[in-house]
C-alpha cells in the first residue's frame, strides 16, 4: 500500500486535500496512465495488502481537526478498489479487442495496393488475416507485419492458403502507391487495402475496429488503432484474434489451424483455440 500512496503523491496529491479526494483522485489518475499489465499488479496489491487501513490512518493524522470514521475509511477503500477493476476493465477491453461474438463482417469496396478494386468477394475462399494500421506508424505496425512476416515464412507453401491483409486507417497518406511501397520490406502475400475516408470508415465500421486521428505540433498527426489481428474463416466470419505482442509460436500455431481447422495435420503445430491460443484435443492422438 505504501508505494500506491508513493505514486498518489508523484501524480500530484497535496496535504490540502481531504483524504478522500488525495487518494482516490490522485489513485485514479496514476491508474489511467498504467499499461494493463501493469493494473493487474495494483489491483492485486489492493486485495492482498494485510493491513491496508493502516496507510490511510497514517495519512489521516497529518489532517489535524479532521475527524474520519473507521467506517467511511473502508468506504473509500472499496470505491478506490472498484476505481481500479474499472479502469483495469476499461483499459483491457480498449487495447485487446472489442469483439464479443462473431457477427461482424460485410460490404465494403476499396482498392488493393496494386489498384484493383476488391469487395468483401475477394476474401472469401480463403481463411483470412486482417490488420488495421497505417504506413506512418512508427512501432505497433511494423511490429506486427514483420511477425506475420516471420510467421507466413514459416508456414512455407500453407501460407498461400490465407489472405493475409493490411488494412490503412489513413487514407489521406496511404495511397495504393504508398501501401506498395512500404509493405514491399514484407512479405510478398501481405497484400494493402487502401480507399477513400469514407471507404476506410466504412470498412472500418463493418468490422468493429476503432480507430482516431491524433494531431500533433507542426500540422502533423499520428493515428491510434485498434491493434490485433482479425482472423477471419473462408466464409468471412470472425472465428479468432491475434493480439498485439502475441508470441510468434502462439500465432504460427492459429494461423495453421485458420488454414486446416477440422484436423490435425502431421508435421504442423497443434490445432489451437482461435480466441485463447489453448492447446486443443485433436485426432493425432495428442492434446
């Protein structure tokens, strides 16, 4: 507990304050700029904490005059312990996926970075991987092609069997030319969908993925996106994710079950769960 009120006091708490509003506010703002992985850590030094009264009486007596029952104590406690699932909750759900069942998908038009036009007809056949990003992205974009990279290598001639597709959440710069250009440090089956505002919104929409433009000093702007991977069945049905920073091995073992999904094939990694990664019992005789 004493480093959480360490890190109330660098957030900018002051011995002004009430209690209550110290704590939990100066609480809550160093909770909204932690990493998720990072509000797992707090949340669990909340609950395991023996004697977690004990900071907040230290910080009462420095209030002289200002009397605070044991009661109202644990009150502000929990919200300040319900302050954290909140943003713990709120934070994983905006960075992992906003996905909750497999019902998104539809018609779109745009045009491949070879500037021929494509529908939602052009993914079906095939199993398909979907990444939203943009050229101008400085690390979550090239991060994750040069895994797919490394992965459709791996994957050697099974590779041919997906559509794998990087989609721009940046018309205004990434014109076909530019997704040509740029994924040309890739490998060669990622394909670029680029189009209009009004086509990158609307595909954007038809999947669910959330993305924003973010100006910046100069005239400049960055772009903040949704960061996984859509996997997406022959029949264009969301069926799974990749999540950002998702081990290598983990995404090589979902994309060949995206590609052979009713069985296990001799030689290749085992059949996985699409949305957890969890190992899953196949007819080869291993689990």
């Amino acid at each position: 507990m004493a480093g959480l009120v360490e890190a109330a006091d660098k957030a900018g708490a002051t011995d002004d304050l009430l209690i209550a509003t110290e704590e939990g506010r100066a609480l809550y703002s160093y909770v909204g700029q932690a990493d998720v992985s990072d509000v797992g850590s707090i949340t669990a030094c909340l609950a395991l904490e023996s004697d977690p009264m004990s900071e907040f009486s230290r910080r009462a007596d420095k209030h002289k005059g200002e009397a605070i029952s044991k009661p109202t104590l644990y009150f502000l406690f929990g919200m300040m312990v319900l302050i954290v699932i909140a943003s713990a909750m709120v934070l994983t759900f905006q960075r992992r996926s906003p996905y909750s069942h497999s019902r998104i998908g539809g018609p779109f038009v745009m045009t491949e970075m070879s500037g021929r036009p494509v529908t939602e007809k052009d993914l079906l056949g095939k199993p398909a991987a979907l990444f939203f990003g943009y050229t101008f992205c400085p690390d979550v974009c090239p991060t994750t092609l040069l895994t797919l990279s490394n992965v459709l290598e791996r994957m050697g001639p099974d590779a041919d069997r997906l559509n794998t597709i990087f989609v721009t959440v940046d018309p205004q710069r990434d014109t076909p030319e530019q997704m040509r250009l740029y994924l040309s440090s890739f490998d060669p089956r990622i394909r670029g969908f680029s189009g209009t505002e009004a086509q990158v919104s609307a595909m954007a929409d038809t999947f669910h993925v959330f993305y924003r433009r973010i100006p910046s000093r100069g005239g400049g702007y960055s772009m903040d996106h949704f960061a996984g991977v859509l996997l997406l069945d022959k029949t264009g049905r969301m069926v799974g994710e990749v999540s950002f920073g998702e081990p290598e091995e983990s995404i090589l073992a979902k994309l060949t079950t995206l590609i052979a999904p009713a069985a296990c094939v001799p030689g290749r990694p085992a059949r996985v769960d699409l949305w957890s990664g969890a190992k899953m019992k196949d007819d080869c005789g291993s689990s």
